[in-house]
C-alpha cells in the first residue's frame, strides 16, 4: 500500500490538472505528516485553476486512505504546501475521520 499511496502523490503532478510544479518533499511513515513543495510563482499565474485549499485536501485524502489499511485509530493527516524556493509554509491544514 506504501509504495501505491507514493505513486499516487506522483499522479498528482503528471496529471496535468494542476499547472504548477507540486512535490511530495517529506513524509510520515504512516502518511499523517506531509510536506510539498509548490512553485509559487507558477501558482500564481494559475490561481483560478485549483487553490491550495484544494489542492491540501486532495492530497491529505490519499494520506487518509492509506491510513486506513494501516492505522487503527487516530487517523490524520498534515498537510504542509510550502513554497519550493523559500521554505515559507503557505498553506497547511489536518484532515480527520
């Protein structure tokens, strides 16, 4: 399920849906911490396509789903959007079910 759950955060970027670059930069080994890194200027030109609200959400959904093949209580997942050149966290969120 580990290595599934990392080819679907690849997915994400060779999906073309989102116009920017987006990488999976660190990770939990039970995926309730993540951390991608964001090409803010791109993301800027293309604000109205996905925000980073939805994008957080998106990604903390595949967290969640292998978590719950994996963890048995407490399922969360952190998820961190920070900018690739800087480091400065520009979104960050946990989701819960």
């Amino acid at each position: 399920v580990g290595m599934s759950t990392i080819m679907a955060f690849g997915d994400i970027v060779d999906s073309g849906d989102y116009p920017y670059t987006v990488k999976l930069a660190d990770y939990s080994e039970d995926f309730s911490y993540l951390l991608m890194q964001v090409d803010t200027e791109i993301y800027k030109e293309h604000k109205d396509t996905c925000s980073y609200e939805d994008l957080a959400y998106l990604i903390g959904q595949i967290g969640l789903y292998y978590q719950m093949f994996t963890v048995e209580e407490d399922n969360k997942c952190e998820v961190i959007l920070a900018s690739a050149k800087t480091g400065k966290v520009v979104y960050s969120n946990t989701y819960t079910y």
